[in-house]
C-alpha cells in the first residue's frame, strides 16, 4: 500500500540554509529551482497572507476548492506521489477537506509521460492522474494540481474526476501579488523581510528588459559587430546582430568561422539583460562574446586555447551543449560617448590570444 499524499499531520520544519541546500548542484541539475521553491514554501508557513495569495491565484474560479480551504493550511516541498513521482510543494487544510499540490519550475521544461497506451501527458497531468489511483480513503476530499513557472501553459482543463486541475500562473503574477501586500502594508511582521527578498529575486529572474531598451542596444551592437569583423576577421561571415524572441531577451548575432587552436567555431556577440536566458542569475545587462561549435564537441585543443585566454563555461538557462566558451563586461561600463568603439577596444584585448597567428600585427 503506497503512503498517502495527504500530509497535514506531518508539520515540515524549515531550518532555511539546511533546506535551501539539501539538493546538491549537479552537471546537469542547477539549485535554483528548489531553493526558489524552499523559500516559497518558508515564506507561506511564516505568513497566512502570502498563503491565501498564492492559494488565490492558483484557485481563482474554483467556488468548490476555495470554499473547501477552511483553517490554516500546512505547507510542506517534496512530497511524494504514487509512481514515484514527486511534487514541489503542497498546501494541505485540517481534516482531509483539500490539498493543493504544486509543481514548480523555473526555466526547466515540464517533464512529459507516456502510458501503456501511447499517451502523452505534461507533468502536471500525469500527477492527477497517478494522485486520483490513490486510496480515496486516505486522500483530501477535494484535490488539486496546479503549476508555477516562468511561463503559462495551456489553460486548465475542466474535466470532472477525483483530482482535478488548478490553475498555472507565473511568477510574475506571485511578484506583483506580494508588491501590493508589501506596498499595503499587510503582510505580517515576522515575514516582511522574506517577502522583500522574494519580491526582488522574483523581479531580477523574471522582469523583462522594455522595448526602448533591446533598441537602444540593437544599435550598439550592429555597429559593434560590422567594425569587429573588419578589424579581426575581415575574410570572415557576419550575421548582424538582431533582437530576438519576447523568451530570450537579448540582442545576438554571430561571426564565423573563426580559427580557434584546430577548429573553426562560431563567435557569438551578444548584449544579454540581466533577465535573459543566456544570462547567468545575477549578471547584470552585460556585453557578451561566446564561442560555440553549433552544439557540437569542441576539440580539446581548442578547449585548452579558450581556457587560456580567459573564456570559461558559464551555465545559464539556455540550451547550449556543449556549454559555450564566453566572457562577459557589464554593459554600464560601456562609454557613453562610443560604446560600440568602446566594446570593440574591450573584444580585441579579450580575443587578442585567440587570433594573434591569423593577425600577427594585432
């Protein structure tokens, strides 16, 4: 008999730099997800506004479970499901009357599962569909599954059943929650600096730059690039840097080929805000170059020549693997009078090692 995901009698403890460190980084598996997820969850045991909050937002509309959610909730993260399925976190109400479970993400795709028949179903889906196999006598009365993450996905279904979907929202909408409760003044005491430091990591991991902003640096790096490539790779293939998608944030282009120990490779030149994808958490907006092999091994020559002139792997939530070689300088310390003159004066220092057999007279 598999234990019961109903778990309010099992108060969880959050000693906070215990819990924020219990999932050790990994290759292939950053912290930052869980810890986001821990301090969440530390902040909701401390505070019943920020509980009714986030439990607002992923119930909206739901007259059943809202009105099922009566006394004060327990919260507790990692909680297991039948199959061996875990959820992120879990808000659960005095004798069996609700349970919320949570799935977190927080630049990671929600995982996909396939039954015996074929069919595919998102993370969440797969939880109610495993929660709902479960001993309805052991289980909350009325139970949910909804997500938070960077991004929506698809609206809830209504579909009726034993578990039932809530709602997906995003962080942002959690951020502005909390700037109002803060701004009011509502939150209690006990819990204030938490929320403050979560408004804030909220609004540097999820705010996006504004328009003005990728336009301004467009021109800059368009300029940047043309004057790069006729200075150090003349013989070379540009493609002018350009605004991407409303995900990524950031302003790309590319060089290539560039000769790097034995290998031809494609320099990337980037301004990245501080909110891009490809932009490790807490770099500021930065002015970026990478070297990348479109996803290809790079030759450990080249490697050990990157390594050499300064170029380190920097993980970020993009999708680069191998991981780029890249360094980076903050965007402010650009000169206001010619950063693109600027940012060339900075590439050719940094690329200097790199190119010196192609340009002897550099």
């Amino acid at each position: 008999m598999s234990i019961p995901v109903y778990n309010w009698e099992q108060a969880e403890h959050f000693p906070l730099m215990v819990s924020l460190q219990r999932v050790a980084a990994s290759a292939g598996r950053g912290p930052r997800e869980d810890q986001l997820t821990t301090l969440l969850a530390w902040l909701c045991a401390l505070s019943e506004t920020v509980t009714s909050e986030v439990v607002g937002l992923l119930l909206a509309g739901d007259d059943e479970a809202l009105n099922a959610a009566s006394g004060k909730a327990r919260v507790a993260t990692q909680v297991p499901l039948p199959g061996g399925l875990i959820a992120d976190l879990s808000f659960a109400w005095p004798a069996r009357t609700l349970q919320l479970l949570v799935e977190v993400k927080f630049d990671a795709p929600f995982g996909l599962y396939t039954d015996a028949e074929g069919t595919i179903a998102t993370q969440p889906d797969e939880y109610v569909r495993v929660w709902g196999n479960a001993d309805v006598s052991q289980e909350a009365r009325v139970r949910r599954v909804g997500t938070l993450s960077g991004e929506w996905l698809p609206e809830a279904t209504a579909a009726l059943g034993p578990v039932r979907r809530a709602r997906d929202i995003r962080w942002l909408d959690l951020r502005n929650r909390l700037s109002a409760l803060l701004e009011s003044d509502r939150i209690e005491i006990d819990a204030r600096a938490a929320a403050r430091e979560l408004e804030e990591y909220l609004t540097l991991a999820f705010e996006p730059p504004s328009d003005a902003a990728l336009k301004d640096a467009k021109q800059v790096m368009v300029d940047f690039a043309q004057r790069l490539r006729a200075e150090l790779f003349p013989g070379s293939q540009l493609g002018e840097p350009k605004i991407t998608s409303d995900t990524t944030f950031c302003v790309q282009g590319n060089v290539w080929p560039v000769r790097v120990g034995d290998q031809d490779l494609s320099l990337w030149l980037a301004f990245t805000a501080a909110r891009s994808r490809y932009s490790p958490l807490a770099w500021p907006d930065a002015l970026q170059l990478a070297f990348h092999n479109g996803g290809n091994p790079f030759a450990q020559a080249a490697i050990d020549r990157l390594r050499a002139a300064g170029f380190h792997q920097y993980r970020d939530g993009g999708s680069w693997g191998p991981r780029p070689f890249r360094v980076w300088m903050p965007w402010a310390d650009l000169r206001v009078d010619d950063p693109a003159g600027h940012a060339v004066k900075w590439a050719r220092d940094q690329l200097a090692e790199l190119v010196a057999e192609a340009l002897p007279g550099l």
